[in-house]
C-alpha cells in the first residue's frame, strides 16, 4: 500500500497538536482515523479537507431533494412539511460543479440521499454526472420508491449501490413506521436493487421502543438469508415532530448483546466500506453481515470524516449542527471554483470536536433529517 506523510503546520506553535499521520489512499479502517498535523489558529489553503482536530475530510453525502412521499414517524411531519422552492435547489450543473471541487480538495466517496432520491426529477442524470467524476464509491440511501423501475438506469449511470431503508418485515408495522408506501413495494425494491448489480445491499433499521424492537432477530434473519447487510441505525434527536426521547432509543450495544445469544459474531474492521460509520460483525458460519450505527450511546465523532451538501447548497459539516455556509450563493453570484474551495475549507474548519446529544443542554438541531440528508 502506498502511504504518503503529510504534515500541514510546520512551525513550533504551541497550539499544534496531533502527530503527522500516514495517509493510506484506500481502506483505511472505519476507526482508524486519518488525522494531519494542523495548526489551530490557520486554515489551510492547500491538501485536504481538513478541520481543527486533524480529522480528514473525504466522506460527501449529497442531498438532492427535501421532499420525500413517505412520512416516517422519526424524520418528518405527518402532514404541513414546507418544502423548499424548486428555484432554491441546486440544479445538476451546480451538483456536478460542487461535486467536482470535493473531488479536487480529496473526497473520495459520494452517497446520494435527501429526502427521497428518488422522487427527484433526472436523478438518473444526477447520477450519471456524478459517477462521471471519477470518485471511489457512489452510493445512494432510498425508500426505495420508483426502484423497481430505476435500478437498471441507476446502475448503467455508475450508481456502485444502495441502502434500502425498511424497519419492519410486518406490513402493518411497517405502514405505521413509514406512514405511506408498503412493504411489498420495499421488498420488491431490494430485489430489483439486487438484480441490476447494486451491491452489496444494506437494510437501514431504525429500531423504536416499542414499535418494532422485537423484530431483531427477524430482520437478522431475513438479511443472512438473501445475503443482505443489516444495518440497526439508533433514533437520532432529527424527527421533525420533536418527539425524540432517550428512552425511544434502542441502544445498539442491547441489540449486539441480544444477537451474541444466538450467534457466534466476529468483528470487522473498516473492510472495503471505508468510510462507514458502522461497526460491524460477521457471522460465524460465513453467513451475512450486521452493522450498528450507534451516534447515540457511542458517538463516533472522533473519527468523523463526513461533510454533508444540503438539497439548497447548503455545506453542513455535522448533522446536529445549525452551522452552515452556502456554496448555492457563491456559485450564483458568479463565484469561481477557488471560492467554492474556501466555502468547503471554511465549513470543515468550523466543525466541533463532537455532537453534544448527551449533554443536557443539547438542543434539537432546526433542521430534521429529510431537511439535512440522512
Ligand atoms: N428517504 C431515504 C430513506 O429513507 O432511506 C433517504 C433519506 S433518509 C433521511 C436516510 C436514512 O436516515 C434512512 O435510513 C432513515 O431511516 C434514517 N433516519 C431518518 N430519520 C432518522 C432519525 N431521526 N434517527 C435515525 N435515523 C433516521
Ligand atoms: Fe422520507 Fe427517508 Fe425521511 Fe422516511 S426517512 S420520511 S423515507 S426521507
């Protein structure tokens, strides 16, 4: 593997800290963080995306649309949802332009999300003009509406594969998660997602107290019989209805605890999912995966390498932060790619070391997950 020193501060400023890192170019492990060696008082004008914590950034998700047709109870509103206007989303040429210049600065993998992706008028072309960049992985998480039909033009567009959110295998369950749509629908999605070479495919879970907590063994289950990965992701404060308690939150390490009653698990590392904010086990008997995403008990933010590009161009660096800078303004005031660059530097230089869900003066972020980009 070839690996490349880097180091960014070379002065003897007190407030330099972490040591120079070695920067591996691919699969790096998901908890092994690259970190360079930064000085805090001076954003960086040149290398990577880089913030005050030496973490790298190399992680985009883009969000290509705030509006979604299904309504689940953790993300948005039943009804009254105010979208934004169509003229306030980037178009596929501002997409593909801020695109490139992450590209430029060193992000290597993009995952299309919104909203639903799906529902968004030419995102095959969306697609295509992003995978056209030449990044590392492009992935996308869906409802998995419209796949049925779409997945074929995704993957000829040079969509690698999808993350098929489905929290229940109970249809009734599943319509009162979800609000709309059907199982039948989603179950049919992933095939489809299968056929036309989208793979692996994951299972998004969030899992509510309550509501479908029992199912863990099933939807295991159902994932190492047609070699589908799970992921349990834990309830975030995001749902636009501000109903988020604590006590709503199924901890990841119960459900790992429950699973190793059943199962001989063995822990991966990081593996070919760079970037992946899971932590994830195989199954003794070669059979399936699993993977946890636990920001809520085991934040991972230490070794965050994530920038979020909102549906408006908004950059938002975390998502529980309300801080953000919008790379939509630059490039409608004529705005060149070097000052899309500093926007980019900018926003990464600005992020915290951690999200703040666990301390009590932790307040919901404005924006809920279908705004943001899950
Ligand atoms: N509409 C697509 C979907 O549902 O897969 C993509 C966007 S959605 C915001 C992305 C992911 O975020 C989904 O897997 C969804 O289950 C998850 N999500 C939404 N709200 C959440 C919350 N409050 N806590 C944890 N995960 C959430
Ligand atoms: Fe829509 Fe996805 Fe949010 Fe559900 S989780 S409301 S499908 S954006």
């Amino acid at each position: 593997m070839t690996e490349t020193v880097v180091t960014l501060a070379t002065d003897a400023d007190e407030n330099v800290r972490a040591v120079p890192v070695v920067l591996r170019p691919a699969h790096h492990g998901a908890r092994s963080p690259q970190r360079l060696h930064v000085a805090r008082s001076e954003m960086p004008n040149e290398g990577p995306l880089v913030d005050t914590f030496g973490r790298i950034h190399t992680d985009l998700r883009i969000s290509v649309t705030d509006r979604c047709n299904f309504r689940c109870t953790y993300c948005m509103p039943d009804e009254g949802i105010e979208f934004a206007p169509t003229s306030d989303l980037l178009t596929l040429e501002e997409i593909t332009r801020a695109a490139k210049v992450a590209k430029q600065l060193g992000v290597r993998s993009v995952r299309l999300t919104g909203g639903e992706p799906l529902v968004r008028k030419g995102i095959v072309d969306i697609v295509a003009a992003i995978a056209e960049i030449g990044f590392d992985d492009v992935a996308m998480t869906t409802n998995g509406t419209s796949l049925t039909r779409l997945a074929p033009s995704l993957a000829s567009a040079g969509l690698r594969r999808v993350n098929v959110s489905c929290d229940s295998l109970r249809p009734d369950r599943f319509a009162a998660i979800r609000r709309r749509g059907q199982l039948a629908m989603t179950l049919a999605a992933m095939d489809a997602a299968e056929d036309a070479g989208l793979l692996p495919l994951k299972i998004n879970v969030v899992l509510l107290t309550g509501e479908n907590d029992d199912e863990v063994y099933d939807l295991v289950e159902f994932g190492r019989e047609k070699n589908r990965f799970v992921r349990f992701i834990e309830f975030m404060p995001l749902d636009a209805d501000g109903n988020w308690q604590r006590d709503r939150v199924i901890a990841g390490a119960d459900v790992l605890a429950m699973l190793e009653e059943r199962y001989d698990l063995v822990a991966l590392d990081g593996g070919g999912d760079d970037h992946a904010p899971a932590t994830r086990f195989a199954f003794s008997d070669g059979i399936g995966e699993v993977g946890f995403i636990n920001s809520v008990t085991e934040p991972f933010c230490g070794t965050c390498d994530r920038l979020r590009l909102m549906a408006d161009g908004s950059i938002r660096n975390c998502l529980f932060s309300d801080d953000e800078l919008s790379l939509r303004d630059v490039m409608r005031s004529k705005g060149s790619d070097d000052q899309l660059e500093q926007v980019f530097r900018a926003s990464v230089w600005g992020k915290l070391p951690g999200h703040a869900i666990n301390d009590p003066s932790f307040l919901q972020p404005r924006r809920s997950m279908s705004r943001i980009g899950g």
